[in-house]
C-alpha cells in the first residue's frame, strides 16, 4: 500500500459500513444507513469511474412488468408470488421518486406499449385472452384496470394492429437520477472511492478485512451491491447477463412517445431528448450474453438496427449515434437476494433487469438487516 498516513486515517480508518457498488441499490443502502446512523463512518467502492453494472447503462424504463412478462412470471410463480413481485416494484419506484423527486429524474408517464410481431399470432392471442384475469389479480394494487388493447397509432410495422397498452408505465433519465444520488449521499457525508475493485474479503470476529485492486483495510460490516457482477464475489444465486443498447442521433418531429416492449420483452425502446433508445436481443445468443465483459455483438446490433429500419422507423432517415452495454443480475427466481452471508456481511443483488423499479426497494431492506 503506497498511502499516506493522511489517506488511511481520513477515508479508510475506523469504517462501520462498507459497501460494494455504487449504482442504485449502494447509494440507496448507504442513504438509508445514515438515517439509521447518523454518526457512522460510512464508504461506498466503486469499480468503475461512473457506476459500472447497469444503473448508468439501463434503459431509463419505469415499469413493473408488461402482460406477457407477468403471464411467464406466473409460469414458474405462484398467484401470490408475482403480485408481491408487482407490488415491490411499484413501491421501489414510489421511493426512487419521494426520494430524489420528479423533476430531478425527469419522470414521466407516458404509458407502456407492448408489440406483437404479426408472425407471433399465437402469444398475442393468448395475452389477450388473459387481460381479464391479470387485471383481477392487479386490482388490489391498483384500484382500476391495468392492461387494455390500444390501436397502432405510432404506424410500426410488421407488428399487429393492436398493442396491449398500461397507463401507469413511466420513463426517467437514468443520468440524472444517478447524478441526484451521488450528490445526495455526498451531500450526506458518505465516501465514494470509484476505481476500486473488490478482490476478496476475510471475516473475523468482529470485523472484515477487504483486499481491493489498490489497498487492504478493515471494516466492521461488509454490504454487497453488485447485482450482475455478485458471482465475483461467490454469490452463485445470481447470473450476469448482459443487455447491449444503442441510441439515435435527434429525429425531427419524432411521433413516438412512451416505452414500448416487443417479443416477450427481450426487445424494449423508448423515445428521449427526440432520440429512439432502443435495446434488448440477448435472446439472440443467450450464452455469449452471460456475461461481466461490457461490449457489443455484431449479431445483436445488426439485429436492432434492422427492427428499426423496418418495425419502429419505417420510411424515416436515423443515424446511430451511440451504443453500449450493461450488466444485469438475474437468476432462477424474480425475486432479489437480500439477505445475511455471515456475521457481518449482506448482499442485496439479483434485480431481474428491474433496477429502477426495485434499486431503491432493496437498498433500503439491505440496509435494515444490519
């Protein structure tokens, strides 16, 4: 360790809470722990320079599900278990929005389409047969109906004239809700150390020792915030997968207005700052997409463009400006890990590819278990 006497005493000496990950459920967790402590020493690591998974990657969707979404939900959940999940979500973005406000994160709610491609008769046929009974199981959260059908207004192509529409989807502006975090939790005295990966730690009996990239140091409780990249630090329950997105240059008198899924939502797009944002397609080569390496395919980005050539902007000029990629924490269940590893250190990862509706959710319940 190259540090200075001034450097170990003032950011890492006497450390109550150390948090791994700075993206949406890490500052969350940290906000949460200084109204619990007020006096506590807390850090947060961050690998990257900005926050690394997908919190400054994702697609600024806030949504709890579209109807096929739900529909495979309760494939593998139970009635209960995917009202819960609904209902998470709905009150993770309750918090995101009392938290940070609105205006900061540029809520809006434009509503959620969601597109069946004319060769998909058979999926189309069967979520519309079930608007009805998803509507029942949501009434209690919602107090009216919350899917219905909605004619295509946009002119796509190649999809169904009908989309299945839900009023209460919303759309942000990721960038500026991760901005508002930070200076939040700065503003709160909490440390952020960015360009520090974690390597391992080692518990004792009351404390963990952390070995970072750069420096070695002590810290009574250890919170893990990494979400797609929690399997590096031996949390199996939870594969990364990763979603490649792509952005258009400005469209004049762009028509499209909302957040719109297609195919099962493997594919999602958006309209922001008179730009298609569109996403998705690791259903393409699933394997490949397992994975912490950000980057893109030429197999999914020919793909995208393609669908917006011939589906989304038909007929309309577009230039691709930018394209990236994020890093997603799922597994077996929908359902996030938040619990207790051992003494003294707690995990709250595996988002679903749901982080703005449930970040904020499971930053504060990761914070309440210590």
């Amino acid at each position: 360790m190259n540090l200075s006497y001034w450097e170990i005493k003032t950011w890492l000496s006497n450390i109550d809470f150390t948090i791994v990950g700075s993206g949406i459920v890490g500052l969350s967790c940290a906000l949460q722990l200084r109204e619990k402590f007020p006096k506590a020493n807390i850090l947060v690591l961050e690998k990257g320079t900005l926050p690394q998974g997908a919190s400054t990657k994702n697609a600024g969707f806030a949504c709890f599900g579209s109807l096929s979404e739900i529909l495979d939900d309760l494939n593998s959940h139970s009635e209960d278990q995917v009202v819960d999940l609904v209902h998470k979500r709905l009150n993770g973005l309750a918090l995101l929005k009392s938290s940070l406000g609105n205006k900061t994160i540029a809520y809006k709610q434009l509503g959620g389409y969601e597109l069946f491609t004319e060769t998909d008769s058979e999926l189309f046929e069967d979520c519309v047969s079930k608007i009805n009974y998803v509507n029942q199981l949501l009434k209690p959260i919602f107090k009216k109906d919350v899917f219905g059908l909605k004619k295509n207004v946009f002119q796509f192509k190649k999809i169904k004239e009908n989309y299945i529409f839900n009023p209460f989807e919303g759309q942000i502006d990721t960038g500026k809700m991760m901005e508002a975090l930070l200076q939040k939790a700065l503003s709160k005295n909490i440390k952020i150390l960015n360009n520090i990966k974690v390597k391992h730690y080692t518990e004792a009996l009351n404390s963990v020792t952390i070995e970072t990239n750069q420096f070695k140091f002590s810290t009574s409780k250890l919170l893990i915030a990494t979400n797609g990249f929690a399997s590096q630090l031996d949390i199996p329950t939870v594969k990364p997968a990763r979603a490649q997105v792509l952005i258009t240059k400005p469209i004049k008198n762009l028509h499209i207005k909302g957040t719109f899924h297609l195919d099962r939502g493997y594919y999602y797009f958006r309209n922001i700052d008179n730009r298609i944002l569109f996403g998705g397609g690791r259903n393409l080569d699933f394997k490949t997409e397992e994975t912490t390496e950000l980057g893109q395919t030429s197999l999914i980005q020919n793909k995208l463009e393609e669908l917006l050539k011939t589906t989304i902007l038909p007929g309309i000029d577009f230039e691709i400006d930018y394209k990236w990629s994020g890093i997603m924490g799922v597994g077996t269940s929908k359902q996030p890990v938040v619990k207790q590893l051992s003494n003294h250190v707690y995990c709250g990862v595996r988002l679903g590819g749901m982080g703005v509706a449930i970040g904020s959710l499971v930053g504060k319940e990761l914070a309440e278990l210590v």
